[in-house]
C-alpha cells in the first residue's frame, strides 16, 4: 500500500493487539480516529460503551492536532491521573478513569511513536491489566545486568531496549544495546528481551561505563 505524503503507516496498533493477544486479553479494534473533537469524541464513547480498559496511540502531546487530553475534560468529564511522565521514552504518556453508567473506565493514552507506545505499553497497561486479572505481582520481573556498552545518561530516567544474555563465566548477564533509541525506531524493540532502567543524568553521573550493574526490566524470553 503506498502512503501520500502526509500518511504514516500505522504500526501501532498492529503491535499492541498482537501484544495483548499474545498476554491471553482479549481486545476490540475500534479503528482510526481523525484529529477531529467530534470524532475523537464519538469513538471515545462507543469505546467504553464496548471494553472495560481503553489503549489509545497518539494526540496527547503539544501539537495542534493533539486533542485527546482536551476532549478527556471537556467533552467526556474524565479525571486525568497523570499527563505527563518524567521518563524516556514515552513523556506525554496519560492515564484518566471515566465513570459511566457507576462503572470506572480506565483509559491509557500512550504517546504516537511506536517505540515509545511499546514501552508505556509493558510499563503501565500490562500491569494494570495484569492487577486486574489477580496477578499477585503484575509487574515484570527486573534483575540485575551488566552493561556491555558504554552509555551517556539523559536528563530523565531511560528505559533503554537491550538483548540479555547469559554465559557459563557469569552470574549475572550481559545486556547489548539493540543500538539506536531513537522513539520511531521499531528495530530497537525488534529482539529487545529487556528495558534498561538507567538513572537520570547528574552533575555527579552523566554516563555509565561498560561493566556497570543496572536494573533490567524482563520483557522477553532470556
């Protein structure tokens, strides 16, 4: 299918029902919206007239055509917990809950760059969903890694995509970059079985070197 220049393909959805099917939850595609209140508005109801958990991608950063935040107050009377979140990747990420009917909804709008809507995806919907069901702990297990590259560290915590491996001459395995972090990047995710938890950079910290032991979030098969 070829795009115009104002098109992009949607890999986002594709990702995230391939993602919750793979977790055993069953899901609803309810399409595309445009950048539009009456549509968004519109879609927004005939979702949680439908699902108990709406997952949204894109229209919650700063941009003009970023409306969702707006229409979750104004149009639908939504409580906004948090709208924005102090990490990379996945900043305008936004969670609301809307009583309909004395029913709570629970809405996660995640930001529209593909990698940053997988992260946010395993670090906050996961989760919820996993609590919801009766996990006794809904969170991925995180271990102990050892860095086999050099990193400078960013001004916010990074959630970095890596490759643990584990080898006969360590207790501990070695994390590998899956290189580039840019948020568009889907390849970084691509074999990532992990999501480094870096620290924010300080004047004391500003990288950390090859060697060091950090957090690492399980995400895949080791």
């Amino acid at each position: 299918m070829s795009l115009s220049g104002s098109q992009i393909y949607d890999s986002n959805k594709t990702t995230l029902l391939s993602c919750l099917k793979q977790k055993g939850f069953p899901a609803i595609d309810l399409g595309i919206s445009s950048d539009t209140r009456g549509d968004l508005v519109e879609r927004m109801r005939n979702a949680m007239s439908l699902a108990d958990v709406i997952v949204t991608s894109g229209g919650v950063s700063m941009g003009e055509k970023d409306l969702l935040k707006t229409v979750l107050q104004e149009e639908l009377s939504a409580h906004i917990h948090f709208g924005r979140v102090f990490m990379k990747p996945g900043k305008p990420t936004t969670f609301a809950t809307v009583e309909v009917e004395g029913k709570r909804k629970l809405i996660f709008s995640l930001p529209g760059n593909p990698v940053s809507a997988n992260v946010t995806f395993c670090l906050f919907v996961l989760p919820a969903l996993h609590k919801m069901s009766g996990y006794s702990n809904p969170h991925f297990t995180t271990i102990k890694a050892k860095l086999d590259f050099d990193c400078l560290l960013d001004p916010r915590p990074e959630y970095h995509r890596a490759v643990l491996e584990y080898s006969p001459d360590n207790t501990l395995p070695t994390a590998t970059s899956t290189g580039s972090q840019c948020s568009s990047r889907m390849l970084s995710m691509r074999n990532a079985n992990a999501l480094l938890v870096f620290p924010p950079k300080t004047s004391a910290i500003t990288r950390l070197a090859r060697g060091a032991i950090v957090d690492a979030m399980v995400i895949g098969d080791i």
